[in-house]
C-alpha cells in the first residue's frame, strides 16, 4: 500500500467515522444508530491509525517532540546541525548563535 493511499484512505475513513458517529445525536436510540455510532467511532480510529503508519512528515515532527528545538538551520549549506554547534559539521562553517 502506498503512502498516499493510506493517508487518503485515512482522511476517508476519519470523515466517514465522523458522519456515522454523528448521527447519534439528533436524538433516536434505534440499535441501528447505535451500531452506526460504534462502527463510526472504529473507522476514527482505523483512519488515524492509518495517517500515522504512512510516516507522514507531520507525523514524525509530532512524535520526535522537544528534539525538534534542538537544531538551527547552517547559513552556507541549509543542512540542520545543533542549536549550539560553533561549526558546521557539513560544511565546516562558523555558526554564529542567536
Ligand atoms: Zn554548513
């Protein structure tokens, strides 16, 4: 499965989830609605589930956390090295820090 597949599949399955869940609460209590509310609460899941096993970007800035302030942009080379690296270790370039 491709990772743009997964990641539209996902945003399907959560859209659909959210109409299925939804329809719960205009107020009938049939078991028809509630099996409805049980399988759109399911397809929420599965599609989250499968947004974040593409390994989207988004998903790995979200879960790599405080790491993400820990590296600066160098101003010769555009790679990413440490917030408090003196040189680029790419390059070899003075970073000056602030
Ligand atoms: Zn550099």
């Amino acid at each position: 499965m491709s990772k743009a597949f997964k990641i539209i599949a996902g945003v399907i399955s959560i859209g659909a989830g959210l109409y299925l869940a939804s329809t719960t609460a205009q107020g009938s209590n049939s078991m028809l609605q509630v099996l409805a509310n049980g399988i759109g609460w399911y397809c929420i899941g599965r599609g989250i589930f499968m947004i974040a096993s593409s390994g989207t970007p988004l998903v790995r800035v979200v879960s790599s956390g405080p790491h993400i302030d820990d590296t600066q942009e160098c101003k010769s080379c555009k790679s990413m090295v440490h917030k408090f690296a003196s040189k680029c270790r790419h390059c070899g370039s003075d970073l000056d820090r602030g």
